[in-house]
C-alpha cells in the first residue's frame, strides 16, 4: 500500500479499538509529525497533536529517548523494539514500544505502538540492600521472581553467562539459553521455595558462554516481604570439576588416585570402609580439621561431626548409601580444636562387580564463606528492620526521578498513610507547595551530590504541617552502572522552627504593640524602594507623635499608660492600606510608610490626605481603657520619595523636622518637610 494513499479510515479501522498507543508520523528533518493517533494515543497527547511535531508536544526530557529510537529504525531500516518508564499522578510505569520504519519514494514514515508491560518495583528495592553482599564474591548469585522471570545477576554471573542485563530482565528464566539443561529441577526448586521454605545444595546443570555444560551446588532462599514471598535469591557455587573427576572415578580405578591428585588442594577427601572407618584422608583433610593421621585412621566421621548432624541426618545418609546412591547435603563440621566450619558433602559409594559396597568416598568443600555470607544477608535485612521500624527518624528511599521505593514504618504513622499508599508516590506530593520547589531543585543536581542537608515542610493526609530537617545520601547502582537511588533521613524539628520563629519575631517587632520595630523597618525598606522605583511610584514616610501622652502615665500610671500605647498602635493600623507599614520608634513615636503613591503632587497630597483624615478619625473615636474614654490626637511629620530623600535614614531626618515644626507650631495636625 503507498503511504501516501493511506487515509485516516484506513488507520482508524485497524487501530480504533486497540487498548495500546499507536502513532503514525511523518519524518520531518530530526523530527517527526503526528500524522494519525488512535484514541488512547490522543488522550495521551492532544487532540491538536495531529500536525504537530515531537518536540512541539513533549519536554525534552520525554522525547529525547523517542526521538533516538526512531532514527535508530530508519538507520537499521528494521523494527525497533525499547522499554522505557513514566510517572504518572506518583505512580511507576513501564512501557514497550514496537517502531517501524515505512519508505516510501523520498518520504519516511514512523508506525510506533507502545504497550504498557508489568513492572515488579518491591523486588528490586529489596535486592538494593542484598547486592552489595555479592559484589565482589566468586559466587554466582542471581534474582528470579514469583512468576519466574529473571530479574538481577552479580557481575560474577554475568561474566560467566556473557549476559545483557537489559535483554534479560523481565523474561522467563526458563527460556534463557544457560538454563536449558536443568528446567525441570530449576521449576520444582522454585515451587517449592514460593511456599516460603528455603533449600540448599541441590545441583544444576547450565550452559556457559562457550556452550560447555557447567554444574553448581545452589542454595535458594525466599525474600519475605509482610509475610509473602516477594522473590527467589539463588546463590550457585560452581562445582563443574569436581563432577568431572567424580563421573571419572566411577569409571575407572585410576581415577582414584587423579582425582586425589587433582582436588587435594581444593577439597577434603576421606576414604571409608563398609563398617564407617576411615580407611585414608588427603593432606588437606589433615589441614582443615587439625587432627593428625593417626587419629583419624580407624575412627569414624563422628569425630568431626558437628551440633547439627542429628540422628535424623545420619540415618538419611546411611539409608541413601546403603541404596547405592550419592548422598549430598551441607554438614557442619568442627576441628580439633573446636572451631566450627560448614562442608558441601558428597558421599559416593563404590561397588564390586557384583554391585556390592566396599568402600566410600567423601568430598568436603568448605563452604563457610558462603554461608557467612547468606547469615550476614539475613542479618542486613533483621537489623535493617529493627533500625527502620524502631527509630524515630522517619526513613525513606526513592530513585533519582523522586519516586518513593521504600518508607520507615515511622513515616507511615506520623503521615497517617497506609504502608502501600506511599510506595510509588512522588516524594513531592507528601510536601508542602514550597518544600515542593526546594526539593525539585534538589533533584536537579542531585547526581553532583554525595551527601546534603535540606530543611522541609511535610504535609499528613490529615492536612497537618510540621517541619524536617532531612539528611539524604546518593547511592548509586552498580550493577547497571546507570541510575542513582536516594535515601533520605528526616528528623521532625517543628518545636525547633516554632521557637525560631518567635525570636525571629521578637526580633523585629516590638514586645508592647507587636508592632514591626527599626530593625524591621531598615530590613524592609530596601525592598519597598526596589518596587517604588520599578514600578514609578512615590514612598511617604509619616513620623506621628502622640499629642500630650505623658498626663496618662503622669494621672493613670504606667499600666494604662503601656495599654493606651497597644491601643494607638492598633488604631494607626487599622487606618492604613493593606501595603502600608505601620512602626513603632519607641516611646510615644512612631513612623508609617505608605507605598505605591502617585508621581503626581496633586494626587499624591490627596491620597496622603485621605489616611491622615482616617487616622483623626479613627483617634477621635478613641477607645476605653479600664471605664475611662481616651480619644487622643497626633502631630504628624511627612517626606517623600524621591522629593525629600533617596534613603530611609535622610527621609526619616526630614519627616522628623516636619514633626517637630508642627508640635512647635499647633499639634494636633500634618506639614509636609520643605526644603529651605
């Protein structure tokens, strides 16, 4: 069909009713222009989105990923499939997108369609505190989960799997390559480690890089989470060479004596008769175990034999041997001295030609590393929820995008949130507008910082506010090499902000009126001279004296006389605007800054005019202070910006000789300072 012919009935009918995103688009130069979108695309994007480009309709951070994808299509002249991730209303998403490139004559066309996928977010945060374990181990560990899908590897397994990471997250573990020889066992040990119960030592075949079969000793453990199982953690030791020599030593009597040769250094070897005697041991026995050859020669096993080998397991041991069978299992061992070690043990029988047993072989690999190593992961994880569940810092780890990953059980209660109503969010959304912007910028930046401190204002479901001081760290991941992962520690400081806030206060506003104080008035006053300046308006600065108020003191006493001060405050702030600012200079002074003034002399004394009449009035109406009626009058003083002065301290100096012109002349009335 020529592109050029296919008509938006044509797209409608076989996209219409799909569920996934489709977009047709046109190839424009590096970009691309919507030519059709079926529904659920519109709704994502636009309805004006059709003959726009990308780059028109998405942020650079959402198109830049698009945008390489399709040239990558072009350049292959093939289908091109990416996963990709979005938040959306705080919520973790994973998408699949299929391009494919469409040539036609001189034109090139883009059909993308984008599929949302699953997405196990619990399991890898659980993992980010069990990988740093095995980062740098000669085991292979990998993470599979409830479903089977494979989901982490350790560089180790990596390198002896030639794996990429990328193309083998998220599909089935049973269709990899490497596991190919041992799908059957690998689908009942997962079974039966989902139950929750953990299995150890059982072997597996798989299939390396170079295609040669390789075996392993594998131990699974279940990764709990509120009681469930979330994943499987598979810790394999390779034992391919150890296999070898057994399956050699079953085929021929000199393989006995290779084989001593070959694992004398790697493992212990002891040779025991029908009766449980040992008949001979290696030199590394000897040297594991502490006890010469002589005491070992003609005694049993049980002279090594730890706590844990209960009656149950000699006799398991005994019975599968008596059947002509290996036994394998992990025994925990001591030395002659008593320091405890743990075996990976295999038990072979050997048989005469008539299939009788006459001796057996045991091979120890000392395994103590690794079992230390899966002691010290459930020790991380215990200790990891006493801290978090029992501290009172609240705890809370997310990505680099801000995404909440995990919360301390702290966060929950004093948030009033669920456990699962937090995972998934958006950190921001649990602040308040402006730590919303604090931490924003924090996040911009957040891959140049190791380690910082941020105060912030959360926000409870309930609506209440309290304030944090939070100390995040910046992890980042190494196995992919890509992405970071923040964890945050915040402490509750609100008290503390409280009382900072009160001396804030105290410091710039007066104890008796509350009104702002000097200090307030020489911090503030820059500003209002930034705005009068832009915006080409004139500043009044009012110096008001109480007329005769030493006869309150003098005839009522100093208790009236502080609350009449209280209440002239009050009633000079009643009479200004809202963007005027009323100060108290201290004694029975105080001083009013009125803003945005017109140019005009003519208005400006008008509008100036206008509160001073409010004040006379308000004075006038008074106020009763213990059954007596005060109604008091004011001289006031006046300079104004720019007339009078470019500074608070010169407007203040002609305001005041104002002042004192009219308390020389008639108090009880206003002059505007004149230059002389």
């Amino acid at each position: 069909m020529s592109m050029q012919n296919f008509s938006k009935a044509q797209f409608d009918l076989l996209f219409n009713n799909s569920k996934d995103f489709v977009y047709y688009m046109k190839k424009n130069g590096e970009d691309f222009r919507y030519i059709f979108l079926n529904p659920p695309a519109m709704q994502l994007l636009s309805e004006n989105a059709i003959g726009h480009s990308i780059t028109e309709m998405m942020k650079n951070g959402e198109y830049q990923t698009i945008i390489d994808n399709y040239h990558q299509a072009i350049e292959k002249r093939e289908q091109v499939n990416y996963q990709d991730y979005s938040y959306i209303v705080g919520e973790v998403k994973k998408y699949e997108t299929t391009v494919i490139p469409i040539f036609e004559q001189h034109e090139i066309y883009v059909l993308a369609i984008t599929k949302e996928i699953a997405f196990n977010r619990d399991v890898e945060d659980k993992y980010l505190f069990m990988r740093s374990v095995f980062s740098n181990t000669f085991l292979s560990t990998v993470l599979v989960s409830t479903d089977g899908r494979f989901l982490e590897a350790n560089p180790q397994f990596i390198e002896d799997f030639n794996l990429n990471l990328e193309d083998a997250r998220l599909k089935s573990l049973f269709e990899l390559p490497f596991t190919s020889k041992s799908v059957d066992e690998l689908k009942e040990y997962l079974d039966r480690v989902y139950t929750g119960v953990s299995i150890q030592s059982k072997l597996l075949n798989f299939v390396d890089k170079d295609g040669r079969q390789r075996s392993y000793t594998a131990a699974f453990s279940p990764l709990m989470q509120e009681n469930n199982v979330a994943a499987v953690f598979i810790i394999l030791q390779e034992i391919t060479q150890f296999i070898q020599q057994e399956q050699e030593l079953r085929t021929t009597s000199i393989g006995l004596s290779n084989f001593k040769k070959a694992i004398n250094s790697a493992a212990e070897i002891a040779i025991i008769d029908r009766n449980g005697k040992i008949l001979d041991v290696n030199r590394r026995f000897v040297e594991q175990t502490g006890f010469c050859r002589e005491e070992l020669i003609g005694n049993s096993l049980e002279v090594i034999n730890g706590k844990n080998s209960t009656k149950e397991i000699v006799e398991n041991i005994i019975t599968t041997l008596q059947k002509g069978e290996i036994w394998r299992g992990e025994l925990c061992n001591h030395t002659k001295k008593g320091k405890i070690y743990w075996t990976d043990t295999t038990m072979i029988p050997f048989v005469d030609d008539e299939g009788n047993i006459q001796q057996y072989i045991s091979i120890f690999y000392d395994i103590s590393d690794k079992k230390g190593m899966v002691n010290e992961l459930r020790n991380i994880e215990q200790m990891f929820k006493l801290i978090t569940e029992n501290t009172n810092d609240l705890i809370v780890l997310m990505n680099k995008e801000g995404v909440i990953l995990y919360s301390s059980s702290v966060y929950t209660r004093v948030l009033g949130y669920e456990p699962n109503e937090l995972v998934g969010q958006l950190y921001t959304n649990l602040l308040t507008s402006d730590s919303k912007g604090v931490w924003t910028e924090k996040l911009l930046h957040i891959e140049n910082q190791n380690h910082a401190k941020v105060e912030l204002t959360h926000q409870s479901k309930t609506g209440d506010i309290f304030w944090t001081e939070c100390s995040y760290t910046v992890v980042n991941d190494y196995v992919r090499d890509q992405g970071s992962y923040i964890i945050l520690v915040a402490r509750e400081i609100t008290e503390r902000k409280e009382i900072e806030n009160q001396l804030l206060f105290l410091a710039f506003h007066d104890t008796l009126t509350h009104l702002p104080n000097r200090r307030y008035l020489a911090k503030e006053f820059p500003r209002l001279l930034e705005e009068a300046q832009k915006n080409q308006e004139s500043l009044a600065v009012l110096y008001v004296d109480g007329d005769n108020f030493k006869t309150v003191n003098d005839q009522f006493g100093h208790d009236v006389g502080d609350v009449f001060i209280y209440e002239f405050g009050q009633a000079l702030g009643k009479t200004v605007r809202g963007n005027d600012i009323v100060i108290r200079m201290g004694g029975d002074e105080f001083a009013i800054i009125l803003t945005g003034l017109d140019y005009s002399e003519e208005k400006r004394h008008e509008q100036i005019n206008k509160i001073i009449n409010r004040i006379n009035k308000t004075l006038k109406k008074g106020w009763f202070i213990s059954n007596h009626h005060f109604s008091p009058t004011a001289s006031i003083g006046i300079a104004l910006y720019p007339d009078h002065g470019q500074t608070l301290e010169k407007l203040l100096e002609c305001s005041d000789k104002a002042l004192y012109r009219v308390k020389a002349s008639s108090k009880n009335n206003f002059t505007i300072f004149e230059n002389v």
